[in-house]
C-alpha cells in the first residue's frame, strides 16, 4: 500500500525529531548540571566577596531602585530609614555612575538581576545561609519541579519589586505587602511600625 504525501510529511517530521531535536535534546539534559554547578560557584564567589567588602559594616545585600515618581518616594521614606544599615543602595537612575562608584556592586547587580523586572529589586544573601533541605522543602511548598530538580544558590536572594508596583499603583496591596516581608525577613530585620509592611 502506498503512502499519501500527507503520510510521508509525517515520517518525515518523526525521523526529524529523532534524529535532529533528541541528541540536541540530550545534550542540553546532560549540560544542565554544569550550568547548576556554574550558577552555584559564582553565587559562592560573589557571596565571598560581597562579606569580604561589606560584612564589617553588617550589609547583607543590595537594594536598587529608580527616581520613578511610582516608587521612589515610597521606598525612600518606608524602607531605607529601616534596610539601610543592611544594604548597599544604588540608584538605576544614576547608572552611569556605577562604573566608578560601585563597579563591584554593579557586577553583583548584572549577575543576579536579569533583563526583567529588575528595578526595584532587591539581591540579599540571606543569613544564616539555607540548607539543601530547606531549599528542596520551599521548593516543595511551591511545587516548583525544576526548583526540586536544580535547587537555587543558597547564597543569594532575589527579589522583585516591579510588578507589586505595577499592582500597587492599581490599588491592589496583596503582592506590595507580600514582598516587602519577604525582603525584611531574608534581611531578619523587624518591618518598620510605621511601614503598611507592618499591616
């Protein structure tokens, strides 16, 4: 019995599948534990070098953020009269001045802020630093597989500010409310009383 054209642009499609996309497949499979191992030794790294420069005066991380009209004033007069003994702040509105003020600080914000969301952010690296199990029992919490399969650094906190913002100018607290306890309890420091964190 002869096949259909429509039948041979399946065979064809399968033996595409199988002999181009598996290996391709495979490799990154057999490449994503390097890639873990990678992200984890400069985490370590970065972690070093961030308690080698800052330990002494009890930072623990950086906070970023912009002169946004939606965020500015908020964060400077809610969080920096309480996290600023914990964290290194640098403006993104003042960028170009990183290179020569805070070129250490700026790498740190490159390696962990990505090209999303990353302003207001904050990067703590979290005392004392988690366990393995703690992190695979959060992960588990979240039902996050890939968390489960490639647990994250220890060494290294990030937090998102942008879209809390974003729901925030909206009207809607929840998300704001939410991150800002996680930002004061990855730095272990008690939210302002006078802060809507405290709410």
């Amino acid at each position: 019995m002869r096949r259909s054209p429509k039948e041979w642009l399946g065979v064809l499609a399968a033996f595409f599948l199988l002999v181009v996309v598996s290996p391709v497949l495979f490799l990154l499979f057999l490449l994503m534990p390097f890639r873990y191992y990678w992200d984890y030794s400069r985490s370590n790294r970065l972690r070093r070098e961030f308690e080698t420069r800052w330990a002494a005066q009890g930072k623990r991380g950086i906070l970023v953020y912009s002169n946004s009209p939606h965020w500015k004033v908020y964060i400077e007069e809610k969080w920096l009269p309480a996290v600023s003994d914990y964290v290194v702040v640098m403006n993104w509105s003042e960028k170009t001045k990183w290179p020569d003020n805070r070129p250490f600080e700026a790498q740190l914000f490159r390696a962990f802020a990505g090209d999303r969301e990353f302003n207001p952010i904050a990067i703590v690296f979290p005392q004392p630093r988690a366990t393995l199990t703690q992190m695979l029992a959060d992960a588990w919490r979240r039902r996050d597989w890939v968390a489960i399969l490639f647990p994250g650094s220890p060494d290294v906190k990030v937090i998102r500010f942008w879209k809390a913002f974003r729901d925030f100018k909206h009207g809607r607290e929840r998300a704001l409310r939410a991150s800002e306890q996680e930002l004061f309890a990855t730095l272990r420091i008690p939210p302002p009383v006078d802060s809507h964190a405290a709410a």
